[in-house]
C-alpha cells in the first residue's frame, strides 16, 4: 500500500487491491492480499509472498535497528502463504481493528534472494522471532542474515520500485534515475501511486532557508518544501519572485510539542508537568514563528480531523500565575531570593529536589529555538531555571531516546490515515520510541483499545478518551500544527501539495510551458 498524494489515502501500489478481510472469532483478523502479476525485482525475479514474510521476519531479526517496526507491526502473528499462487497470501493478525487493512501493508517490501540466498530465515516462525527475549543467545543464522543486511552499500540493494540510487553524499546531494525497464509502467491506466514521470530526481540539501531560497530563484531548484514562513512572505512580496514562482500553503499532520521526561523525579508528577505547559505562549509562538498560519490544538490529532479531534477540550492557557500557584501546590518553593536560586521540595522521605530544566532541540531550527526561548524566559518569572542546550539534528534522536533531557522541543508527524500510539506511549516502547517515559497500565489499556477499534465511532469515542487522558497526564504538551509551504518553478505541473510530508507528490512532476497559477495561503 502507498499514499496517494492526490487524494491523501492509502492505495493498492504492489498489491494488486485491496486486501479481504475475514474476522476469525472475536480476537483474530486474516487479510488476504495478492501481489500485482507484473511485479518484479530490478534482477527480473518476481515478487513474492516469500519476499513479504522474509521482510516481516527481518523486522525482529536480532541486531537491526528496527525497534519502531517491531512495535508498529507486531499485530502480524503469521503469513499464510497460498500453496497454489505464489504471489497470494494472508496476514494473520492478533485482534481486530478498523485500521488492519491499511497498517497492515503499509511497509517496503525486501528481496529474500539477495539477503538470504540461503533462506536462513525460514527456520524460524515469525511469532518465534517475536518471541525472542532481549537476552536470548546469539544465533549464528540470525547473526548472518543481519550481517548480510547491514553489508548492501546504499543503493546497491535490489528494489521493486521505480528509481534507483545512482549517486549521493552525506549531507549534500542523493540522485535517483528511473530505471529503463520498470514493471509498473506495463499497467495502463497507470494509477498514481505507481506513475513515475521525472527521468531523474535530484535532492539537494540546503541548510541554509536563504540559500535555498536564491538557489529556486536562479532556476538551481525547482522546489523548495518546507519554506520557513518568513522567507515564504519575502519571496511572495518580491514581485521577480511572483514572475517565477508559485506559491501553496496547506495545513500539515505535523505538530509541535513540548515533552518531558517523566523519568526525572522533579517531573514525575503530572500536576508539575500541567504547570510548565502554561509557561508556553502558544498563540504568541504562532504569530512568532508561522507569521499567524499555525493551528493551536489541544492534543496530536489534527484540529482538520473533526470526527476524531478532542473539541470538548480547551488548549492549555498560558497563564504564568496559575503556572506559579500549580507549582506551589505540587510542592515547589523558593529557595531564597536570589534571582537564579531555583525551585525545590522536600518530598516525604526528607529528599531535596531542584526544579532546574533542561530543555534540548534540533539546532538547525529556529521555530524550536523561538519556543525554547519563549519558554525559558516565562519560567525564569516564576523561579524556574532553564537551561537551552540546542542539539545537532544527527545525534538528537539518540539523545531522546538515552534519556539525556528534561525537556525538548520538536515536531511529531501524523497522517489522517492511522492512528497507532504504542511507539510513542506505550509501555512496550520504553527505552526505544517512548522517549518521554510515560505509561500507565490505564494508558496501555486504551492504546491498545484504539488499536483494535472496529467502527469508526468506537474508534472516536477512544481516541478523544485518549487525548483527554495525555492533557490530564501532560507527558507532552501539544503546541501547535504547522502549515506545508511549497514553492516551485511556476512551470511544473503535477506537484499535488497536500498535508503529507514532503508536501508534494515527487514522482507525478512534470514540466510545462504554460505557467502554473500562483496561489496564495
């Protein structure tokens, strides 16, 4: 399955439709796919259902850093493979949800042959790699096939998809070049999560807003995603801009959060945790930050999504007196009249704790920079010391998930196609994607409803339980959603900006001699 940029859904692209689905009792789901009879490797050699399990396997292969995907698909217990049609298999999956038929194929396919000639892996059954402890003795198949993985140079490991790496250098440039002979381009009509139309796709990485921005007026670039606000007005306000460029702004899934790490003992409490998150001036943020086009929201499902947005809830105000009165009902006082002394408490078996904050972001960005700061001096008012510590974009995540912060700002991304919140709260997900450390058997209980939702209503009715739940709890605090900005040479057609990252459909691009029309937020 892909998503289809046009219409901002999931659809068949190696699978030939749809899957079936059939409900085994009240607790197992089996999903039936076939993939597309033209399907091939870049070798010639058809794609599989032996390809499917093999990638499934790999998930919980030992020694791969696939600990999201282990979280995010481990609802697939087996694959049933079709004794008579080697391209047709079933999926069978713990439980039954609403959102099976999607997640469930939602995951690049990897060619057995070229990892595993040897077909190491089929000694194993997938729920007895799911069922490995961490702990467990290393096996020498498991060892090898990770190995052989980890060995492909990038670029070098066989694909089914229409473009293959041909050149790239950290942090500068990745070119791609469709390939001659490409399966998907047999199906007629083509449909557009299979349609690849630029020959060649050039990825330039550009710091810097204002040089990206003199590199798309020069004609260097054709499209510049994700423009900082401010330059997105100054180039719409130049009127050679205008002459060349064209210019789309549309809400995004991609909201920013404050989050804490509940690990900390001065950050254990949520009541400690609700007071800080009214040192944010959100509204402020927004007009600072995204020139006023942001959407403040009170939890990480968009504002956009009404059958499934909170609206009963309120956004947390910012309000430094009721932030200082919270604190002081949590315990918290000054230590003396000095300026910089700091807060503390003394909990019940005589420990002293500071409330002194660390707050880590990705360096290179500035609306992150503007709300560390925001945040640092409305706290300082109330006797809370922050320190801003801005962390390089490589090892930012690592840090996160080592523990190494009180408190940091970024941005998750959404879709309006699922919703799966064991990587990032459930209690499985500790010391991996769960970096703020919260989970709570009630909070595991209701992620694990939301998963196995089976009517769009019940599904509602869980996930606005579940946002009240995360603003009772406060491990985060949701901020505000960002608008996608795109600008482009105003004679390309076929760039489809929506909601969904990067903001345009990539492969769907086209030149034209008729400019496009300009459009505006």
């Amino acid at each position: 399955m892909h998503s289809n940029f046009s219409t901002e859904k999931l659809e068949p692209a190696l699978a030939e439709d749809y899957p079936t689905t059939q409900y085994i009792g009240d607790s197992l789901t089996r999903l039936s796919y076939h993939i597309r009879s033209v399907a091939t490797w870049d070798d010639g050699r058809p794609v599989l259902a032996t390809d499917v399990d093999f990638t499934l396997k790999l998930m919980f292969c030992p020694g791969l850093p696939n600990e999201t995907a282990q979280l995010e698909f481990d609802f697939i217990r087996a694959l049933i493979p079709d004794p008579n049609d080697p391209r047709h298999f079933t999926l069978e999956c713990r439980g039954q949800s609403l959102e099976y038929p999607q997640s469930s194929g939602e995951f690049f396919i990897v060619p057995e042959a070229a990892v595993d000639p040897k077909g190491l892996l089929r000694r194993f059954t997938l729920a007895e790699l799911q069922r490995l402890p961490p702990n467990a003795p290393a096996d020498s198949a498991l060892v090898r096939v990770a190995r052989q993985y980890q060995a492909f140079a990038p670029g070098a490991l066989p694909g089914c998809g229409p473009y293959q790496l041909s050149a790239w250098e950290k942090d500068r440039y990745l070119t791609f070049r469709r390939k001659e002979k490409w399966w998907g381009s047999k199906i007629q009509p083509t449909p557009f999560v299979l349609q690849a139309r630029p020959s060649q796709l050039d990825f330039v990485i550009i710091p810097d807003a204002s040089t990206a921005s003199l590199a798309l007026q020069r004609g260097d670039l054709d499209v510049f995603p994700q423009v900082p606000a401010r330059e997105f007005a100054r180039l719409q306000n130049s009127s050679a801009a205008r002459a060349k460029l064209a210019f789309y702004s549309v809400p995004s899934y991609d909201v920013v959060t404050a989050g804490f790490n509940t690990r900390r003992p001065a950050l254990a409490d949520a009541l400690t945790r609700k007071a800080l998150g009214r040192c944010f001036d959100t509204a402020g943020l927004i007009k600072a930050t995204q020139l006023g086009a942001g959407q403040q929201t009170v939890g990480i499902i968009s504002p956009l999504d009404r059958a499934n947005y909170n609206d009963s809830l309120a956004p947390l105000p910012f309000d430094l007196t009721a932030a200082a009165a919270m604190l002081r009902q949590a315990g918290w006082r000054r230590e003396s009249t000095a300026d910089d002394a700091g807060l503390v408490r003394t909990k019940a078996q005589g420990e002293l704790q500071r409330l002194r904050l660390v707050v880590r972001y990705r360096a290179e960005e500035s609306t992150f920079a503007t709300a560390a700061l925001q945040f640092q001096a409305a706290a300082a008012s109330i006797g809370v010391a922050v320190s801003l510590l801005p962390t390089e974009a490589g090892s930012f995540a690592a840090t996160l998930k080592s523990g190494d912060f009180d408190m940091y700002v970024r941005t998750l991304k959404g879709n309006p196609f699922m919703f799966n919140y064991v990587p990032l709260y459930h209690s499985r997900a500790l010391g991996q994607s769960n970096v703020t450390g919260f989970s709570t058997p009630a909070s595991d209980r209701l992620i694990d409803a939301i998963t196995r939702a089976r009517t769009p209503k019940r599904k509602s009715q869980l996930l606005r339980r579940f946002q009240t739940m995360l603003q009772t709890e406060a491990p985060i605090i949701p901020l505000f959603f960002l608008p996608t900005r795109v600008a482009a040479n105003r004679n390309l057609t076929g760039l489809h900006v929506n909601s969904l990252k990067p903001g345009f459909a990539i492969t769907t691009v086209e030149r034209s001699a008729v400019p496009s029309p300009t459009t505006t937020p």
